[in-house]
C-alpha cells in the first residue's frame, strides 16, 4: 500500500476515535501508529487480549484460532501476566505460578521459553517486554479489556469526587459494558487468577449497583431494573439488587413481579444461607402486599 505522506500520525490518530474506515486501520496498521492514550475506541491494536468471561487473543483486528491443540502454556502465560498486574511482574512469581512443581532454574528455563513462544505466537516481540527480571505487557502495542475496565471506573470516581454525576453514570455504564462475564472464566480455579477474579467481581458489582442507584433516583426505573437483573445474575446472594428491583416494580405499579422477586430472595437465601431476608426487603414486601 503506498501511503499519503501527509498522514502523519497525529492526523491518523484524530481519525482513530468513531470514523476509523477501514482505509485508515489499514495505514496506521501499516505504520505501527502509536495512540495518545490507551483509551481511544476502535483503535487497530497490533494485540488485544479480551480476559472477561472467554479468554481471546486478536491480533491485528482478527482472533487468533487454533485449528488443532491451543498451545496451553504460552496462553496461561498471557493469562497470568494480566491476572498479575501486566506490569514488572518478578519472572520467578510467572515462573512458581505456572511451574509450581520444578525446581527454581528449572522453572526459569521453563519460562523462558515460553516466552519465546508467546511472541512468535503474537507476531510483535515488543508485546512483551522484560527488564531487569520483571515481565511486562506494552501498553504502547497491547489492548487489554482489563485495563479499560480499571481505567473507567477510576474517571467515573474522578468524576463523582467533582459531582459530575451524569458523568460518572455515562463512564460507569461504559466500564460495565466491557464485563462480559467473570475475569477468565474458565481459569478461575487456578491459583492466579482468584485474586484479580475476586477484585474485578467486586467491582463491577459495586458499580453496577451505584449505577442502578443513580437510575432510580433519576426515575429511570425500567434502566434501573436492567442493572438490578444483571446484578442478580452476576451475584445471586446480593440481596440490594432484588431491593433494587423490588423498589422499582414498586414504583411502576408492577408489585406481582415485585412479590416475585421477593419470594425468589427468600427462597435463594433460605436453601443457600439459612436466613431470612433483611428488615428493607421485608418492608418493601409489605409495601408491595400493599
């Protein structure tokens, strides 16, 4: 492809948020165009990693298949590096995690080859970048749905500090949307991943519940039920997404499916836990009796 000489980089990346043709992909692609900031949608990484619910690796816009066996290790390398930080990580902490059964420079020797692996599985050495015995993913060449998630929920605090609440809730719902299912599903019996699965868990509840809390009080009711179900979902034992939801049907006038989501409360936490809902949940059921 031959390329316009006045498509500096600068003027590629203004095309980069929202219009992106596919032309453009193709020359910043090409021209290995380095964003501004990680946070500019639609921007043709060389790599994404998608870690919430299924595991996915793309590279340059495309998944990576693989039509006979995946490779397991380079892939639970990738997977642990994110689930660690994906920064300076101590080679020997990748290396006792994913060879918790050898030896010390059998392990190191272990981990480096799969290192080499990993790259030529990702076609760009510079995705991982290792420094003084910490092993890094390069933000400058590597997408990763984790990093979004965090970076959001930290604006929509910047904005709630500043009582910018309209905005918090726009930041908020985009983080959430990024939650596709747990932080990788499939891996979270695996020693290094419960953490940053726990973490992000707490999260996305935490936040899907300001928000459901925002819309209510707007009056968006038929919003707010949609991230109290989601709650639900996700948490079946937090009993203030079935308030949530309980409150809402309330307030529309909809107290059948409001008694019924309190007997579903009752039911899950007398089977699970051995207890009875709380005082709020109790009142809201009389309210809706009512």
């Amino acid at each position: 492809m031959v390329l316009p000489r006045r498509w500096e980089p600068s003027v590629l990346a203004r095309h980069a948020n929202g219009i992106t043709p596919y032309f453009v992909k193709e020359v910043i692609r090409c021209r290995t165009v380095i964003p501004e900031t990680p946070d500019i949608e639609n921007w043709p990484w060389p790599v994404q990693l998608l870690t919430f619910g299924r595991f996915s690796l793309i590279r340059d816009g495309k998944p990576v298949e693989f039509h006979h066996k995946a490779p397991k290790k380079p892939l639970a390398l990738l997977k642990a590096i994110v689930a660690f930080g994906g920064k300076a990580i101590p080679e020997e902490q990748l290396a006792a995690a994913l060879w918790a059964n050898e030896e010390g420079d059998a392990a190191h020797q272990l981990f480096t080859a799969v290192v080499h692996r990993v790259r030529r599985l990702l076609e760009y050495d510079e995705v991982i970048k290792i420094k003084e015995g910490r092993v890094s993913l390069n933000p400058r060449l590597c997408w990763v749905d984790v990093w979004a998630f965090q970076r959001l929920l930290g604006q929509a605090e910047q904005a709630a500090r500043s009582g910018d609440l309209d905005r918090q809730c726009q930041v908020i719902d985009r983080a959430l949307r990024l939650y596709r299912g747990g932080f990788l599903a499939a891996d979270t019996e695996e020693s290094w991943a419960m953490a940053m699965h726990e973490r992000l868990r707490s999260l996305f509840i935490r936040n899907l519940a300001t928000l459901g809390q925002h819309l209510q009080t707007a009056g968006r009711h038929e919003e707010a039920l949609a991230c109290y179900l989601r709650g639900t979902e996700a948490d079946p034992l937090a009993e203030e997404f079935y308030q949530g939801q309980m409150h809402c049907y309330l307030k529309v006038g909809r107290h059948a499916e409001g008694l019924a989501v309190y007997r579903r409360l009752r039911q899950i936490l007398s089977v699970t836990l051995g207890i009875a809902p709380s005082a709020p949940s109790e009142a809201l059921h009389r309210s809706l009796l009512g």
